[in-house]
C-alpha cells in the first residue's frame, strides 16, 4: 500500500461526523436519509461526507436509483489497524514495567524466606 | 475521550512524513536534525510536523537547551487502535465466509463417505 492510502484513510477518519456514520454502518446498511438522522447537519453536508468516506474506499454504495444505501467497508480500517499495531508494545509497556516490578517484588519475597530458612 | 481528541489522532496520522517520524522513533529518541536527515525537506518543515505531533500527545520533547530529544507517546495511539478495534469483525468476515464455506465442503464430503458405506 502506498502511503498516500493510508493518508487518505486517517484523514477520512480525522472527522466524528464521518466516524459516526461508520459506526452507525455496523448494524447493517443505510441511506442517506437515514444515516442524516442524528445529525443537525443538511443532507449536502452528509452527502458531503460520504464522499469522503467513499473516496477512501471506506464505504461502497448501491446502484439502485431511488435508494443507493451505504454499506461499510473495512479494508482500510484493516491496513490502518495494522499499522498501529507495530506500536502495541509502546502502550503495553507500562504492564510489562508493572510485570518487572511485581516479578521482583516476589523475588525478594523468595529470597527472605529462604534467609529465614537458614536461621 | 471527547471526538476531537480521536480526531486530531488522526488527522496527525493522515501525513506520510509524520508517519515516518514516529516510525523512526520507534527505536529510541532523536534530536530534530536526526529526525530530518532522511527527507528532503527543510529543518523547519520538519519542526512543523513535530509541532503538529506534539499537539496531539504523539510525541514529547526534552527539556535540554541545547539538544531536545523527540520521544514517541503512545497513549494516543492505543485509542485509535482501540477505535479500529470496533470493525474487526468486517474485515476477518471474509476468513469466516472462507471458514464456513470449507466445513460445508467437508460435511459434504462426510456425507458422501457416508452414502458410500450403506452400499
């Protein structure tokens, strides 16, 4: 994948309109009209953003003329996940430091027993 | 988290030099220069995307005078990871589709095996 692809996604994402219309796309495909619903927005400006979001290959829509419901598309968020991920152990760090520091704690519980053995 | 905090996550992510920066950072801390070296671009457009990773809690920097090392924070990563993690099950639908499709081929199969003995 080339970056400009995963710019592209971020930048789709960088918007909680967009990422409440996706949301919404997780219980199944909607219109237009339906997906405006929650918002105090027109029905340009959500068209406006599912543009975005279909240019970011993030949704597809149908090709029946009256009704060209939105449906979720996950690849980018996949390749977007992935890339995050070679992160995971930046933010698992602090676990594996409180992991250390019970471990040790333990350890020099171990040892004292022992002392108290020898005595 | 409010929605502009995911968003501003994002929005830092959306560029492929930012990407690479905190790519780079992966392995350790770096001074501004070590992180220009490989792009072709000036000192201050890359001060300008620290700025914009600084703002959204993706990095921190020293507070030496002379030399303030750039340090990768990954709190804000995790939330977005954390966010993508909602559409998971878009994106591993299709192993399940794959799944699903070679149980039935084995029950045929089975089924078959099955039909040959009462012969």
């Amino acid at each position: 994948m080339s970056p400009d692809r995963l710019s592209t996604t971020f930048s789709a994402l960088a918007d909680p309109t967009r990422r409440a219309i996706l949301a919404r796309l997780i219980s199944g495909e909607a219109s237009v009209t339906e997906l405006a619903e929650p918002f105090a927005i027109s029905l340009p400006a959500v068209s406006k953003h599912l543009k975005v979001l279909e240019h970011a290959g993030l949704i597809t829509r149908g090709r029946e003329a009256q009704w060209r419901p939105c449906r979720l598309e996950a690849g980018p968020l996949k390749d977007a996940a992935d890339w995050l991920d070679h992160y995971r152990r930046f933010w698992e760090e602090s676990f594996d430091r409180l992991d250390d520091y019970l471990g040790e704690l333990q350890g020099q519980e171990e040892e004292r027993h022992g002392h108290e053995d020898e005595h």
